[in-house]
C-alpha cells in the first residue's frame, strides 16, 4: 500500500512538474518577444515621396544607374586620401592636400548638390553642406561619412588583386576594389548620389539635410570631425538635430536569423603611457635591471591582470543577446533558456559569460575594458644602458567604466611591482609612492604613468531604443526593414506584403570609435549604420584596413537604397520634435 501511495504521488509530481514546464515555455517566448520588440518596416507614404521612392527602387535595378553608381565610386577611390596618426594641422602637411582632390572630384562629380546646398569648409578640408527644408520648424537631420582612409602599406602591393587606388570593377564577380571601398567610401559616394538622383527628379526636402564629411577618422578626427563638431555646435545647438547616421553597423546571420545592429553606443578610449626611468652607464657593468627590464615585467603583470569582463544588464551587449535569444531560429536551447534567466537572475548571468562571452574574442571585447600593449620604446645603443623604456597601452573603456577608472585599475595593477623593485611611482599627477617611502635604501627608479595624447574619451551616452524617447529608433528600424525587404523584392510596389521573414533590427555597438564622439551634444539619437551587407559575404573577405579591400557592387547599391528610404521617411516623420 506504502508503495502504491509512494508510485501515484511520484506520477502526481511529474504531471504538475511537467504542466508547469509548459507553462513556463509559454510564458518564456512571450517574454523574449518582448525583450526585442520589432516594428513594421517603414515605408514612405506621402503622394509627395512614395512615388519617387519607387522610381528610385526601380532606377537601382537598371544597368545604367548601376554603372553610374561604380563610375562615381571607382573615382572617389582612386583618390589616395590617406591619413596618417599624430599629423600636423592642415597647411603643414603636404599629405593633406590630396583631400583637396577629393573637393575637386565631389564637386566636378555631383554639380546639382553644389548648386543646391549650401556648402561651408572647416578647417581647410572639413565639408559641412546644408539644403535648407521648407520647413523651418523641423529639426535638422545629418548623414555623415570621411573622406580619409587607412594607409596602404607599400610592403603588401604585391599581394593585392588589384592596385589599392585602381577602383577597379570586376563585372564577373561584380565586385569593386580598392582603399576605402568599404571604409567609407561607398558611404560618401552612396550619400552624393542618393541626393544627387532626388535633386535631378525634382524632389526637395520638407526637413533640412546636413551633411559632415571628416578627413581625419581613421586618425581619430582631431582635425576634422573635432572642428566639424564645434562650427556644428555653433549652427545648430545643442539638441538641435533630429538624428545622426554615420558608418557602422550592418546586418548579417547569427543563429539562422538575420540581425541588423546599428550603434547606440560607444565605448571609451584612453592610451596610458607607462614609462620607466633609470640611471644609465655601459652595459658591461649592469644592474640587475635595466629599465626595458622593468618596464617588460611592468607589462607582463598588466598582461597577467586583466579588466574583468563581466555581462551587465541595461548594456547593449546583453540586449543584443537578448534580441538572439528572442528570434535567432539556431540558438541553443540551453543558451537561450540562460540569457532569458539573465534578465533577473545573476547566477545566469554569470553563466551566459562562461557559455558565450568568455568564448568569443569580439564579444568579450565588447563587453569588458580591453588593454593592449601596441607600442614599446627604449634604448639608444647596445653598449649603453637605457636611461628610459615606456610603452603605450591602448585601452577600449567599458560602457558601464570611465577614463579615471581605467587609469585606477592600471596604477593599481603596477603599484605591487613597484614596490617589489623599489621604484618609485606617480600616476597621472599623483605621488604613488614617494621616495621617501623607501627609508633603508634608495629607489632604483621612477615609473611614469600618464594619459599619452591627451586624446582620451569617456563611453558615449547611450542612443534610446526604449521607452518615451525611442521613437526615433523605431523610425530607423522601420526603415532598415524596409530597405532589406525591398530589396529582396519582399514588397512588390503595388504594396504587397510578402510572408518572407524580414530582417530583425537589434541595439548593437563595436569595438572602436566613430567620428560622432565629437557629435553628442547635437542630438541624443546617434546611429552608426550604414546598411552594410555583412551576411551573405561569400568567400571574399571585405579587406578592411588590410589587403584587397572591396565593396560587391550589389551590397553598395544596397546602401544606396537605404540612404534613399532613409532621407524620403524622414521627410514625413513627425517623432523628432
């Protein structure tokens, strides 16, 4: 009798176990839906803009347009605009003037923008263009992108498909190649003709466009964007802009989904030089360290002490994960049962580190302060002990973290190694560790920590993509939607919808930095996205600041589509104000 009991209450259990797992599974995809909510896609829809934007879909199918649309790219990249790190202001570098180049050719190649908008350059070889709306009572909206790109190491011509400034246009494969094709070349290009085409079809805007092209991104914009910003500031204010697009984020497949991640934020940056002083002398009498010695050890205890890198809430790293988990088709059952725990139980938190983040080189990146040792110097001769030795650390900051705590976790990290070779230390201004602090003998040298450029910078404020403020977050993902699936001919244009799945619009954000860190005082809505295609890439990689760097022909069309969608649905938005 005991064991019937025993057998029936068991079975009792499992049912209600079982009924209240299902319940659960229900419930779960209900709230992961909910974590990544999506929008319709957007499309234009006034007598005034619906019908150019279908004549425009309709020229980017043409052969004409499309070779159009190469000829003004191939031109743009056999300018060789290179920008260098640590140059001197305009006017004291002869390697700037090919920047003036780049004016000649924009102005000679898109003659209806410059005999439209209005045209003001800062700074030598910053453009500002403005084509003033109908509308006075709008905000002002700007699309940006530089003119500058990463220098060609002449060491690798040889390995290139094609000469870095060739633009040259492959039609069999339908890929064009060359320096900046895809960083940020085709953005520049894609911009002018998007609104070159709309001028020549008589269309005007409601809503001001701006434009801002920097010359300096890729070498951090202290002469370009930084002054474009300032004279921008002055223009319009602060808060004066509806948005900000810039180059960045693109779309591709994670978990069989298709994912669009524009950028809401940004992390920090500083580089901490660490610089060891000693007494010289010749080098057949040593000490036991010299001060490339110390400063190795220095740089392996830092190495040996990393940042945590420790998943947060309320970041965009996890409400990317959180948009996989809601709508990746692939995505592990046991991740994604995880990342929906995540949301108010720290233990699964900890486990979606050890699962995905600590196991994926980018995504820790992302989350954590990263800390890389890219530059060492010291030492003038090989009889002569070095005097000085010091390396700069590179330091991409936490969004949650900020310069002074970077700087704290560094001095703190060197501050035991001081100590065990009795140096003496000071840190951004600060005695560390005095000299008196070693009383029975004296210190055997100095260690330097200080902010090496005086370049560095806070984590962005973070782009709404939630609540009251995020109506301009659902306007772009409406139109990233829009662009993705008419593109694919998923809306035919009589308006038909098609049950093909569209793309899934999530926050995200890189690793580095764009030119906007100068733009956060013009609008709170910043989006770095560009529509580039990253999920159907093929073989060939895209050679960004390396070898054979390429754009497919089809990809920057794309693009085109997106700045078209984008500049005719921001005419009719009315969530900016």
């Amino acid at each position: 009798m005991t064991f019937v009991l025993k057998l029936i209450s068991g079975l009792l259990i499992g049912i209600y176990i079982s009924f209240s797992l299902g319940r659960s599974a229900l419930d779960w995809g209900k709230t992961l839906d909910s974590l990544c909510p999506q929008v319709s896609a957007l499309y234009p829809q006034s007598s005034k803009n619906a019908g150019i934007w279908t004549n425009f879909g309709e020229l980017l199918d043409t052969e004409g347009f499309q070779q159009l649309a190469i000829e003004k790219l191939s031109g743009l990249i056999q300018i060789p605009s290179e920008s260098y790190d640590n140059m001197p202001p305009p006017g004291e570098d002869p390697r700037w003037e090919t920047m003036g180049q780049v004016h000649d050719y924009l102005a000679v190649t898109f003659p209806l923008i410059h005999s439209t908008f209005s045209l003001a350059k800062v700074n030598t070889y910053g453009l500002i263009y403005e084509w003033a709306g109908s509308d006075t009572s709008l905000k002002p909206y700007l699309l940006a992108a530089h003119q500058d790109v990463v220098p060609v190491n002449p060491e690798t011509l040889d390995t290139w498909t094609y000469p870095p400034y060739s633009g040259f246009y492959d039609a069999e494969t339908g890929i064009i190649w060359g320096r900046g094709a895809s960083d940020d070349k085709a953005s520049l290009a894609g911009i002018m003709l998007t609104l070159e085409t709309l001028i020549e079809k008589g269309w005007t805007p409601k809503r001001t466009v701006v434009l801002a092209f920097g010359f300096d991104e890729e070498a951090s914009g202290i002469h370009g964007a930084k002054t474009i910003g300032k004279a921008l500031d002055e223009i319009y204010g602060q808060d004066g802009l509806a948005f900000i697009v810039d180059e960045g984020g693109g779309f591709k497949d994670v978990y069989g989904t298709i994912f669009a991640t524009p950028g809401v934020a940004e992390k920090g940056h500083a580089d901490i030089k660490v610089e060891v002083t000693s007494p010289g002398g010749h080098s057949s009498v040593p000490p036991v360290h010299t001060t490339i010695g110390y400063l190795a050890s220095i740089i392996t205890e830092l190495e040996n002490n990393p940042f945590p890198v420790e998943l947060a809430r309320d970041t965009v790293p996890h409400d990317t994960l959180l948009c996989y988990a809601s709508h990746g088709r692939d995505i592990p059952h046991s991740l994604k049962h995880a990342i929906f725990k995540s949301t108010h139980c720290d233990a699964a938190l900890r486990k979606v580190e050890n699962m995905f983040v600590s196991k994926d080189r980018w995504y820790s990146s992302l989350v954590g302060t990263t800390q890389a040792v890219d530059m060492v110097f010291g030492g003038v001769k090989a009889n002569a002990l070095p005097e000085s030795a010091y390396a700069i650390v590179n330091h991409r900051i936490n969004t949650l973290s900020s310069v002074n705590e970077t700087a704290a976790h560094d001095t703190q990290t060197i501050t035991g190694i001081a100590r065990a070779f009795n140096l003496t230390l000071r840190a951004f201004g600060e005695d560390v560790i005095p000299a008196s602090a070693y009383l029975l003998s004296e210190p055997k040298g100095h260690i330097e920590l200080s902010q090496a450029f005086n370049h560095e910078l806070e984590p962005a404020p973070r782009t709404p993509t939630s609540g009251k403020d995020s109506e301009p977050w659902d306007f772009l993902s409406g139109t990233i939607k829009a662009t993705y699936d008419a593109h694919r001919s998923f809306r035919g244009t009589d308006g038909e919808e098609s049950k093909s799945e569209s793309v899934i619009v999530s926050p995200g954000m890189s690793t580095g930095n764009t030119d906007t860190k100068y733009y956060w005082n013009l609008t709170r809505h910043i989006f770095r996205y560009n529509h580039k295609n990253g999920a159907y890439g093929g073989e060939i990689a895209t050679g960004v600041h390396t070898v054979n760097e390429n754009i497919p022909l089809d990809h920057y069309l794309e693009m085109i589509r997106f700045f078209s969608t984008l500049i005719l649905n921001a005419d009719e938005a009315e969530v900016f104000e």
